[in-house]
C-alpha cells in the first residue's frame, strides 16, 4: 500500500496506475529541473523527503484527523457524584461537538451521545484518579481518567473549543481522510459539513454497502445544508450527492471535474454552486431546473463560450467566469440574460468590437460588471442603467463610455484612456480609480458629485486640477494626483475635507496659500518630489491641525519651513529628506511630542539638537548623508529602535554602548565608528548593524552599498547577500537580495546559505552547460534546503553573480523569482535584468497559473496568499507557485555604470529609468542606495525596502 506526501502535507495513496518514479520525475518537472542528468541526481538525493516522500503503508499524520477527533479506552465514571457508579473501561470518542462514550470497549455496541454545546469541561482532582477531565451539560457530568497530562491536556484543549462551537457544524477539513470517521454519522442533525482537502470519494463496487464512510452514505444526514468536498482529487462529479436533497450550498472546487452530470437537477434546494477550478468546458441543460440557484461560480474552468443554459437559468443572479478563455460575448446569448445582476468576465481573453458592446443591452438588470484584465479596447455599457460597480483595469483601453444613473464605484485604472464619457453625470458616484492612464486634465464635473470621497488619478499626464476640487466636493476625503505634471494647485481652498492629499512626483514650486490652513482635516500630505521653498502659513487654531505623516523629500526647503512644521503638534512621521536646510532650531521639537518616525538625511546638517534625544515616542531617526560630527545623548530615547547616521564625519566618542543595547538596526555607513561600533555590538544580541566600514570594501573591482529599513512593520523579512570578494580567487562577486513578505525565516535561511550553494553549482558546470545553468540550480538549490521551513513559507529572491571569465573581461549572471529585481545602468539607460513574476508584471504568469488548476483573487494574489507566482518555498501551492527562476546574463564593458538590486518595497514605487536617474550622480553606492531607500518611502511604501547599489564604473559626483 504505496503512499505519496508532498511538500510535507497530507498523505494520499496511490491509485492502481501511478508509479513513483514518475510521480517524481513529473513533480521535479514542474519545479524546473529539466536536464535529465540533473533529474537523476536529485532524484536520489537525500533531502528530497521535504518535496516529496514515498511511504510502504500509510504514516500517523500528527495535527490529521486528531484535530477534530479524539478516541481512546479510558477509565470512565458517569452520575453527579463520584460515589453513585463505578469505573470501568470504556471507549470514549469526541467527535465535533459531541461525546460518545460506549457501554464497553466494543465499538459495535451503541454509544451515549453527549452534547457538550453549552456545556463545560474541566480538570477534575482526585487522589485516587490522576489526569481526570469533567464533562458536563444539562445536569449530567461522565469523568475520564488518562494515561497522561499531556493526554488530558489535549482533550481538554480540543473539548474546550468545541464546546462554543455550533452544534450543527463540522470542520473535517485537511485531515487526510479516505473515508468519513464512523463517529460521524451520531451528528444525525447535522447542518454544515465542510470535508475541503481530504481524498474522499464514491463507494467502488467491489465494497460491500455495510462499509460505510464514503461520499455515497452523506444522505443520512437529513438535514444537512451546506456541503464542501473542494481540493478531494475527485475527477469527476460524486452524482451520489444529487441525493442530498437537502442540499442549499454545495462546494465541489478544485476537483477536476470535467462535467456536471445531468442528475444535479435533483438538488431542488440548491442556492448556491462553487465549482471553480475544474475542466469544465459546458454546463447541462437539466441547470436550468435549479429554480432557487441564485449564485454560479464557475471561475478558472475551460470555458470557450458562455454556457448557453445561462440564458434559461432565471433564478441566476450571481455568475462568475473569471479566468476562464472567452473570447467574445454573443449577442443572442447575452440579450436573454436579463436576469441577471452580477457578472464577473475578469481575466478572460474577451476583444469586444463596438458591435459586440450592444450584447450589454438587454442586461438592464445588471448591477455589477467585472471586466478587469481582458483585452477590450474599446467599452460601451451607457444601456447599463442599473450599474453600481464597474472594474475594467487592466485593458489598454482607449475609450470608456459609461451610464452615471446608478454609478457608485468606477475602476478604470492601468489603460490608455484620456476622457472618460458618463451620462448622466453620475451622482451616486463615491469612487473612481484611472490611476495609471493618459489624463491631461480632470473632468470638471467631479466637482459637483456631492458623495465622491476617493479620487486616485496618479501616474497619469496632468497639468492642472478642477479648480473647484478643495471647495465644492464635500465629502471628498482622500485625492491622490501623484506623479504626474502639476506645477500649480487651485488657489482657492474652503471647508475642505480632504484626509489624505498625495501629491508627489509633481512639478509644484508654490502652495496655496490657503492649503495648510482650511484642509483642517489632513492626516497624511505627501509632497516629496517636488520644487518647493517653502510652505504656506498655518492658522491660529490647534484644533484645525491634524496631520499626522507629513512627507517633504527631495524638494528645495531651508529653515523657514520648519516654522511652519512645527505648527503641527500631532504629527508621528515627518520625511524631510534631501532639501537645504543647514540647522534646526533647539525649539522646533518642543512641540513634536507625537513624532515616531523622522528622515532628514541628505542636508546639509552638521548637528541635531539636543531636544530631538527628548521626543518620548521616536521610534525611528536616519539623517545619514549629512555632515554630523557627533551625535547627542539618546539615552532619553528609550524607544528609539532605528538609528542610521551613515555617510557623516562623526568622530570618535559619539557612539556608546547604552545607545546600542536599546537599537534593533544602527546603520553607520562608511564612518570611522564603525570598527568601534561592531566591538559593542558583540555583546548586544538583536542588534542589526549596517553599512561597511573603512575596511569593507576591498575589491578594486567594483564597490557596493546597501540600504533597507522596517517601513511600517514591526519586523524585518528582507535580507542580503553581500560578497564583493567572491569565488575561489576572490575576483568575483555575489550579491543578492531576499524578501519573505511577512516572515523573515526563509529570507535568513537564503542569506546564510546563497554564497555555499552558488558555489557548489559552478564546480558542477559541466561542459555543454548553458553558460548560466549554475544560476538556475542555485534558486532550486536554496528552493529544495528550506527543507521543511519552505513548506508553507516562502520568499522572492535576486541573485546576481559577477564572474571572471578572462583577464579584464567579466559576465554579470542573474537569476530571480517573484518580486525581487534587477536593473542595470548602461550609459543612462535602465536595462531590465530580471522579471516581475507577477500577474501584472508577467500576464503569461496567469495562463500558466490557470493551466495548473490555479488561481487567484481580485487583488491579484495567488490563492488569495501572494501576489508573487514564483517563489523559494510555499511548497504548498506547488504547482501553482513554482521555484523555476528567470536567468539572464550580459558581459559587462564599459558602458556598464552599476546595477541596482531591491524588492518590491522599491520597484511598487519607483520607476526603474526613474531609480537610475535619481543615482547616476551618485559616485558612492552606499548614498545611492539610500537614497533610492528613501524616495520609495516618500513615494509612500510602508513595507520592508531592501537596496543593493553595485558601482561597476567610477562617476563625476
């Protein structure tokens, strides 16, 4: 009885016609091994058990079935008090919300079913009956006696959380099941039972009917409701359970279904059918008998057309068809479906012509059109009067025409439009998203839409806004108009209430000067990347100064602005990077109380005053690239975590060891402390000490610098690999970066163990080998040593390898997964090294998701958990989410003037010819660096950021 587990998750056997070894050699397929010499060299590795492992006979799964189940012969004594029945051994069951105590050890004899819904268990003490358990409801109690505590404990555990759960209800999900438990079939009231990742299925034939636990015997349930059979690995539709005929809700996901059956006509009640994820490719005319079916999801099947039945479905409010392969719209088919109210066509392949647009005219039901991520070039849904919700991003659409009556929320973001047509105007209307176009200019008539509250108009052409825009919306709470071409706002501002205004990447060289002082109401104003000197006046009321992150980067600002900055005493974050000022007033803050967050690196400072060390809640400070000579006393700062002083004159003595043991990341930069400042932190655990000292860059070759910072996170999931001596004659390089998102295990695993496994990969290369095949089995090296770490987590990763192929000569060799990147500066180009394996960064990405039964969510996420669909690790999406990297190489000449490495902390927000054009200038990586670190958090990114600058030429400052 042969058994395969995969990626260290549930056990399935194997069927009568799979082999093992093909098993595995289509399983390392996938990941990306395709040489044959290598499939055989990993195919008897010896750590390949945490992929995949074979066993002779089924394993005990720990945290299977016993999540939910518990069974076992127990000392057991029933009555209120301990005095009116003896102990005896019995075989005692908790199952969902109840308790089966039999009458012996005998499973054969007929238990007592104990509800504990509303009832209580807890220890019972006793000097005869150790590691005893209480179980009572409604005036009766039964006591268990276990082997152990820690046995006890996990009953008590399981027991106590079932006791609040619904008494209808049953989880089974992941539990590696063949077959339903027998204990299961006491719930003979039972309402909801959700059997998601299991290997169930029909009764074969040549199993006697007396053998129960099989899909076939869910009809003792009477009453049961809703039913979840996804991810079972069924291949075909269970028509046995076209004979729960109680059935309202029934999910059967993920199987591989190619067909629904005819009989599915038999389930009268059913409301709602989730059947996503199979090979369907039609649907049966017996659909239409379904009367109460009001929802249809079929997304990311095989559907060429839309099914025809659909138009005779008239209950049908609900159909979904997202990631399937439409390619057009029938107008006879669609002028019958006018019942319908929601219709998701989400990543299809659907090209309307103007013609084709008139199919939306007998849908005068419709409230609710997706239309995201196809290829419409052209829409016209005016006849849609009903509609509320319209999401049609993601089309290079040219022109969009549509009806206002009803209009609530418009998403039209990541086309080619410049105008929009809605008629009449939409009144109704609260959000509208055309980030990402080709606007020059704003309709004025979102001025007069009194319920709008969001506009996102960013990375688009504009030159000027409505002029009405800070005075005649009311309810306009959040704008965002960053980069793009503004050099001027609207003069006049009056009981404005906007909450958030993003303005950056403009040309804006003057305020308002009626701004700061009527948006009384602003809690987030963003400004960076901008040609300001100065800022217009506050007024006189506290009361009317709210904001909270104020981000002035990368504009022209002197001292006088702080007056003006300081006039705001709830402020927690202030970025006022890269602009002129020479000093800060000891006064200015005084009033700061709330500061949490502040960057004033890149000025002209050469000290901080004394008060700043006195802000009771700063948590962060950089002011690198400045001119400090020494550092005031920050023992007042308790919760200072962040320090970064890089790249200033600091001299000696301005560092002390209680100023590290309270830091979690202290960045020096190329600062003469440095060298003093790792001997402190050797005795300082948690500390993460950045930037290189006078000693670190030692290769004549090229020179490197790194930034990377928190964001708004509380930990640090980005890390990197720094080698600028490399290789066995240390006249390489290697460098890389990782990012795991929200877990920082598999990035610290990466780092510690890149440099080894690339190095191991380039003794294997082999003659015949493609010159950057050791790049690729190095991400599927480090993919296979997460071991059982990268079962569940995962993380993107770049990897990029400076070779020596001859004298003077060298290769740049890159590999990357997911959302880490590369981009080369070749004589003030940005040259791509890497891909964005992403949904929108790589549209094939999605087609090859589908094509493995795959999907993802409206936010683009793969199985709702990633945006990234190449990854190290998340065996558990295999093969959904694949390890198989992008690998690219160049010869370097002298042309070459550095590349930059960085995760999607920066590349979200920073254009790659825009991060080139930032640090070209930028003689020293370490600076540049930072300072790409920077623009991305004045941009906006609240994530970990993580920035690699290699120096392959020297430049002029």
């Amino acid at each position: 009885s042969l058994h395969v587990q995969f990626n260290g998750g549930s056990v399935r056997r194997l069927g009568p016609g799979e082999l093992p070894l093909v098993l595995q050699q289509e399983y390392l397929s996938r990941l990306g091994l395709t040489e044959p010499r290598r499939l055989q060299q990993e195919g008897r590795a010896h750590d390949l058990g945490s992929l995949i492992r074979f066993y002779a006979g089924r394993p005990r799964v720990e945290d299977g079935l016993e999540r939910v189940v518990l069974s076992g012969v127990y000392n057991v004594k029933s009555g209120r008090k301990l005095a009116s029945h003896k102990w005896s051994p019995r075989l005692v069951v908790l199952c969902g919300t109840r308790l089966l105590v039999y009458p012996s050890t005998d499973c054969s004899d007929k238990p007592h079913v104990f509800q504990l819904t509303n009832g209580k268990v807890e220890e019972h003490k006793s000097k005869k009956h150790d590691h005893s358990l209480a179980f009572s409801c409604g005036g009766q109690t039964y006591y268990v006696q276990f082997e152990s505590w820690l046995e006890s404990m996990k009953w008590l555990r399981l027991a106590s959380k079932v006791a609040s759960q619904q008494p209808c209800t049953m989880d089974l999900s992941s539990c590696s099941l063949e077959r339903v438990p027998d204990c299961l079939f006491s719930h003979t009231d039972l309402t909801c039972l959700n059997l998601r990742h299991n290997y169930l299925g029909e009764r074969p034939h040549h199993v006697p009917t007396e053998q129960q636990g099989y899909l076939d015997d869910l009809t003792r349930f009477q009453q049961l409701r809703s039913l979840n059979v996804a991810y079972n690995s069924l291949g075909q539709f269970p028509a046995c359970i076209c004979d729960v005929a109680t059935l309202t809700e029934l999910n059967v996901a993920s199987n591989r279904i190619e067909e629904l059956p005819p009989c599915i006509a038999k389930l009268e009640s059913l409301q709602v059918l989730h059947a996503e994820c199979n090979h369907l490719t039609s649907l049966p005319n017996e659909l239409q008998q379904l009367q109460h079916l009001t929802l249809l999801g079929i997304a990311f099947n095989r559907f060429t057309e839309v099914p025809e039945v659909l138009a005779e479905m008239k209950g049908i409010e609900n159909v979904v068809l997202t990631g399937n392969r439409l390619q057009k719209l029938p107008v006879e088919l669609m002028s019958k479906l006018t019942h319908i109210r929601r219709l998701d066509l989400r990543s299809n392949r659907l090209e309307l012509t103007s013609v084709e647009n008139v199919t939306f005219l007998a849908l005068d039901s419709l409230t609710h059109l997706d239309m995201s991520y196809n290829s419409v070039a052209e829409l016209d849904v005016r006849v849609l009067k009903q509609l509320t919700h319209l999401c049609c991003q993601g089309n290079g659409m040219s022109s969009l025409q549509v009806s206002g009556e009803r209009l609530e929320v418009l998403n039209a973001s990541h086309n080619k439009l410049s105008t929009i047509e809605i008629t009449p105007p939409p009144h109704n209307l609260v959000t509208i998203d055309v980030s990402c176009n080709a606007f020059e200019k704003l309709p004025e008539s979102l001025c007069d839409l009194k319920g709008l509250k969001l506009i996102d108009a960013s990375r688009n052409k504009l030159n000027c806004l409505p002029p009405r825009i800070f005075w005649h919306v009311p309810k306009l709470t959040r704008l965002r108009v960053g980069h793009n071409r503004l050099s001027a706002l609207p003069d006049r501002v009056d009981n404005c209430l906007l909450k958030e205004l993003d303005l950056q990447h403009n040309r804006l060289t003057h305020l308002p000067a009626a701004l700061l002082m009527r948006a009384h109401r602003l809690r987030v104003l963003n400004l960076s990347c901008n040609r300001l000197v100065t800022l217009p006046q506050l007024g006189p009321s506290e009361k009317l100064k709210n904001v909270e992150e104020l981000y002035l980067s990368s504009n022209y600002l002197v001292e006088q602005s702080l007056l003006v900055i300081a006039g705001y005493p709830r402020l927690k974050v202030l970025h006022m990077a890269y602009n002129i000022i020479k000093t800060i007033p000891a006064r200015f803050f005084v009033r700061l109380e709330q500061l949490e967050d502040i960057n004033l690196s890149g000025n002209h400072l050469t000290q901080l005053p004394a008060t700043i060390t006195q802000l009771p809640k700063l948590q962060v400070l950089r002011a690198h690239s400045n001119h400090l000579t020494s550092l005031p006393d920050f023992s007042q700062a308790k919760l200072l975590k962040v320090l970064d002083v890089g790249c200033n004159e600091l001299r000696e003595g301005s560092l002390s060891g209680d100023l590290l043991s309270q830091l979690s990341e202290l960045d020096l930069g190329e600062t003469q402390q440095f060298s003093k400042a790792e001997t402190l932190v050797n005795g300082s655990t948690g500390l993460a000490l950045l930037g290189a000292g006078p000693d670190g860059q030692d290769s004549t070759l090229w020179r490197y610098g790194c930034a990377q910072t928190y964001g708004q996170r509380n930990n640090l999931c980005v890390r990197q690999v720094l080698r600028p001596t490399y290789g066995a004659d240390k006249n390489e390089g290697l460098f890389a970066v990782f990012d795991g998102g929200r877990n920082a295990d598999v990035p610290q695993q990466l780092q510690t163990s890149a440099a080894e496994i690339v190095q191991e990969e380039v003794r294997k290369h082999q003659e015949g080998d493609k010159d950057n095949s050791h790049m690729k089995y190095s991400v599927l090296t480090a993919h296979k040593r997460l071991g059982s770490v990268g079962q569940k987590l995962g993380s993107s990763g770049v990897f990029c390898h400076l070779q020596r192929l001859a004298e003077d000569a060298y290769t740049l060799h890159l590999a990357n997964v997911g959302t880490c990147q590369a981009v080369l500066c070749r004589e003030g180009v940005a040259v791509s090294l890497s891909r964005c394996h992403t949904l929108v960064g790589a549209p094939e990405e999605g087609v090859r998701v589908m094509d493995v039964d795959g999907m993802f969510t409206e936010d683009n996420k793969v199985s709702g958990v990633t945006e990234a669909t190449r990854q190290l690790g998340r065996n558990y999406l295999h093969p959904t989410i694949i390890p198989d990297p992008y690998v690219h190489s160049v010869n370097l000449t002298p042309r070459d003037e550095f590349v930059i490495l960085a995760c999607r902390g920066l590349w979200d927000y920073v254009a790659p010819m825009e991060a080139v054009d930032a640090i070209r200038s930028k003689n020293n990586p370490l600076k540049a660096a930072k300072l790409l670190r920077d623009i991305a958090q004045g941009c906006g990114s609240q994530d970990n950021i993580s920035v690699v600058v290699v120096r392959l030429q020297e430049c002029e400052e």
